[in-house]
C-alpha cells in the first residue's frame, strides 16, 4: 500500500460483500493392467474433505498406460458432467501425466486417441468453468 494512503476507521453501517473461496477439488487417476483383466480408477477429494471413489472395469484388454489414460478420461467426464470447479488433478503414470504437459512427446500410435481425447476432454472442463490443472504427483519415500 503507498505510503500517502491512509486508513479510516470510519466505515459505514452497510453490509459487506464477502466471497468465499473454496479450495479446489482433487482428483487421482490410475489404471490397473493384471492377468484378470484391466480397470480404472478415480478418487476424488471435496473440498469439504469427503472422499469420493470410482472404479470401472475396462472391457477390452489394453495397456497399462491405456488404462491409466482411460482412467483419467473417465475421471475428468465426470467433473465435467457434475460441473465441479476447480479441480487439480494427479496421476502416478509418469509417461500420460508428462504427454499431457507437453514434456514428453507421444510415440506409439495407439497411444494417440486417447491422449487427444484426454486433451479434448481437459478442454471441455476448462469451458465448464473447472479448472482442471494436470500436475505431477510428489513421489513420497
């Protein structure tokens, strides 16, 4: 604040517009690729502090890294559908998080679909007024 300013104690007897900012939901993705089969999950956090998980069984066999970007499709339609702002998401899948981020560059084709469609999809929850910022999740030992 300038110096020249100064400070009244002299306010009037009017209400006072308050907005609250809520802290942003989490959402986690993984995909999971076993002998039985391949499934995604996404658990989210609100930021009343529920916790909020989700998993699909995927019925076509794939990779772990297709599941894993599955996963964080699913997770980000439902945000988009359920219209919840803001958000960060994370995901432990350090090829789909660093493709997403533009670090990495996508090599195999069949990679492709799913990582323009995560892209697309992270795009329709920006427009929905979700702020869905993709990071990196801290490695914890």
């Amino acid at each position: 604040m300038p110096a020249e300013w100064e400070l009244s104690n002299n306010l009037p007897d009017e209400d006072v517009l308050a907005i609250e900012v809520t802290p942003p939901w989490k959402m986690y993705f993984d995909g999971a690729f076993h002998k039985e089969g391949v499934g995604a999950g996404v658990v989210f956090f609100t930021s009343e502090g529920e916790v909020l998980p989700y998993s699909f069984t995927l019925t076509q066999n794939c990779s772990n890294n297709i599941a894993d970007y599955q996963a964080l499709i699913l997770g980000l339609e439902i945000v988009v559908d359920a219209k919840q702002l803001p958000l960060k998401v994370y995901g432990d899948s350090q090829l789909v998080v660093n493709q997403l981020l533009g670090l990495y560059e996508v090599k195999k084709p069949e990679l492709l679909p799913y990582h323009n469609y995560a892209k697309k999809a992270n795009g329709m929850a920006r427009r929905c007024r979700t702020r869905a910022s993709i990071e990196k999740r801290q490695q914890t030992s």
